[in-house]
C-alpha cells in the first residue's frame, strides 16, 4: 500500500470513466464500487453521469449512494457512496442496448474529463469502462479506440495496449489495422520501441529482469524461408539483437502458437504480439472476465477492462465486474504515489 511519510495511507486517485451508457458501463460500476475492498486499494472517482447511475443501481439491486461532486476536492471516498463528476450528458429517455451518436458523445466527454484531470495532477491513473467505436464515429470523433483517442488528447505520438489476465500478459506492437495494413507498419524501429516499453513496464511492477518473449509473424516463425517473405529476418531480429545489447532478457523471433503455450506455463513475464488478433485471441481464451487493457506510454496510468459494451445484455443486470475490479486492482498498483 503507497503511504506517506506520516503513516498514513495515500492511495491513489483513479478516475473511472463511464464509456457507452447505453452498454454495460453504467452497471459493472456500480457493482465494482460495492466492493469494499476497492477503498482499500485507491480513491475511485466516477466520471460521467449521476442520472444514468443511479438507473443502473436500480438495475442491479444496488444500495449505493451516488454523489454529485464538482471535481476531485469536492470528493469523499467513503465506501458506500459513489463519488460522480455529473457531465449531464444523458436524456433520461436513453435506452440501454442501442447504438447512438448520444452514447458516443458521452463516452468522448469522460475520456475529455478524466485526462483534463490527469493533466492537471488531479488524478494518478484513468481506469475506462467500455465504449462503442461505431457510436463514437457516430458523434463525430473519428478514433478507433481508446487507446488512439487518448494518445491524441495527451499529446503523445506512440503508445502500445497490453493485455493482462492472471497467467499471460501480451504487448502489442501493432492494433486496430488489418492483418495487410499491420505486416506493412511493422519495422525493427516499432518492435525495437514496443520491447523498450514492455521492459519499462515490467520494470515498474517490480520485475527486475523481464523475460520478454517475441512472435514471429509467419507460421512456424517462417520455417525458414519456407512461409512469409522474410518478415522475421528484416523486420522483427534487428530490433531483438538491439535489445539483447541493452542486456535485456528478450527470446524470438518464435512461432506464436509455441510461445503462447510456454508463456501460459510461467516461461515468459510478458509476450510481445506483432497484430490484434495474435495477442487478442489467446488472451481471451485464458481470462475474458479478468482481462485488463493497459494503454503503455501514456504520460498517465491507463487501464481498461477487457470487453466491449454487450448491448445485448445492457440494461439487464447480467453484466460480470470482475475485469473492471481487475483494471481499478493493476491501475492502483501501476499508478504513482498521490499528491495529497
């Protein structure tokens, strides 16, 4: 537990955004903040709407208490109430389980707040509910996902999603592309720069020495020559051999389906993915419900759950929070030390 130089506790400041309120967003907050325990890990500070919560508190039997807050300072962090930033950005009319240009807004609004926090030392780490990609384009705001509209709005020209369950955690070098569009962006710079990052934040969760294990893009990692056109040998080695002269712990380029199995056995602390579907498969295979999303190089601690806003089931109560609690548990432990 972070604390101060008195004994007491600082733990820190997480600003969790709302995402879609017509998804499960609405929902698996209010049940995350009905575990005590996340009170004992950081100070979780809700940004989105009060209106829309408290209809979802109804939805899952909840008996928690929303509070309007007009910021951080204004915040209680008491067990049992959840603290709002109220945006009121949301007709009482909205339905649940309905893609809309309103839902995309609003899950734009919170990212906007929160990271206007974080900048201004406000909050330690940025903790996201799910928004929908289509309802965000719909509103205007032309982003493929959280990971690029955050890095936009923070200023930061390269970023890299990781993705954690209890037994695998995978970096990605490349994401929202398709599988042609991916293979072309990747070069020995990009995957040089992705290991750099994994090493880093391996580094800050106490791992000392990372083992850092490298797909290859072709079946087999090319056998070879025998697959692919020479991917392994011109754009993922060169940037292993620079990492290896750091003296990093870093093995591949190997053939993703063998690297996947001994990671899953402790082999390996963290995997590096040349595309999505690589990383994302096995990932979530292992640990959907406590799958987290991390946003790596950031000027601010991010993380996310690892599901999208299932409109199907919005609305009905069912929604799991266990990859929610999962995101607020590593956000805590990832963030820095809290200003006051």
């Amino acid at each position: 537990m972070k604390t101060s130089s008195n004994g007491k506790a600082k733990l820190p400041r997480i600003a969790i955004t709302m995402g879609d309120p017509a998804g499960v967003g609405p929902e698996i907050i209010m049940k995350s903040l009905a575990h005590r325990e996340v009170y004992q890990i950081c100070r979780p500070l809700v940004i989105g709407d009060a209106g829309r919560l408290q209809k979802a508190g109804v939805i899952v039997d909840s008996r928690l208490a929303i509070r309007d807050v007009t910021g951080v300072a204004d915040a209680k962090f008491e067990p049992g109430i959840v603290d709002c930033v109220d945006l009121k950005c949301v007709p009482d009319d909205l339905p649940f389980g309905q893609l809309s240009p309103m839902g995309g807004e609003t899950a734009y609004r919170c990212i906007v707040e929160a990271v206007r926090l974080a900048q201004a030392g406000q909050v330690e780490a940025i903790c996201t509910a799910p928004l929908n990609k289509a309802a965000l384009h719909a509103a205007g705001h032309h982003f493929p996902g959280h990971t690029e509209l955050l890095a936009h709005l923070t200023g930061t020209p390269e970023v890299s999603m990781m993705l954690t369950t209890p037994k695998l955690r995978v970096i990605h070098v490349t994401t929202h592309l398709g599988l042609i569009d991916a293979i072309a962006k990747i070069e020995p710079g990009l995957v040089f720069r992705t290991i750099e990052r994994a090493q880093a934040t391996m580094e800050r969760a106490g791992i000392a020495h990372p083992r850092i294990g490298v797909c290859a893009i072709n079946p087999h990692a090319g056998e070879g020559g025998l697959f692919g056109h020479g991917e392994e040998a011109t754009k993922i080695e060169p940037a292993i051999a620079q990492a290896r002269a750091r003296g990093w712990n870093v093995e591949g380029p190997l053939p993703a389906d063998t690297l996947f199995f001994r990671a899953g056995r402790g082999d390996f602390d963290i995997v590096l993915a040349m595309y999505h579907d690589q990383g994302h498969g096995p990932v979530k295979v292992l640990g959907l419900e406590s799958g987290v999303n991390i946003t790596v190089g950031l000027p601010v601690i991010r993380t996310s759950v690892d599901h999208g806003t299932a409109f199907d089931i919005a609305g009905t109560g069912k929604a799991d929070e266990r990859s929610l609690l999962e995101a607020l548990r590593q956000g805590a432990e990832l963030a820095p030390r809290a200003a006051d």
